[in-house]
C-alpha cells in the first residue's frame, strides 16, 4: 500500500481554497487570501504551476 496521497492537481487545489476562502467570516485574514487567491488565478493563467501553488499555500496560510 502506498503511503503518499497523489498530489492534488492544480485545479483541484484552487477549488478547495476557494470553497475554504467562501466559508470565512469577513476580515482581514480572509482579505489577505484574497489577495494570495488572486495572485494564484493569475499565475494559473500563466501556467505557472509553482508560482500557483505558492500563492494557494500562502492563501492557506493567511485563513488559518
């Protein structure tokens, strides 16, 4: 049995910060997402997947 779960795709991860970023209360941590969120939408545009999920991460970060 494999130990590591396959790594979400791009997509996949844009969406489940989304639907976090949608169930947070208004605020500063939730702005800040936003900002990471958007800056993701851009390089995902870009296709630059790295530069992508570093701003998911950094998104992440900022809601928790």
């Amino acid at each position: 049995m494999d130990a590591k779960a396959p790594m979400p795709s791009t997509d996949e991860k844009m969406k489940s910060v989304k639907a976090v970023w949608d169930k947070a209360s208004a605020g500063p941590k939730k702005d800040a997402a936003l900002k990471h969120y958007q800056a993701a939408e851009k390089a995902h545009t870009a296709k630059n997947d790295a530069e992508c999920n570093r701003e998911l991460d950094a998104a992440k970060h900022a809601l928790a």
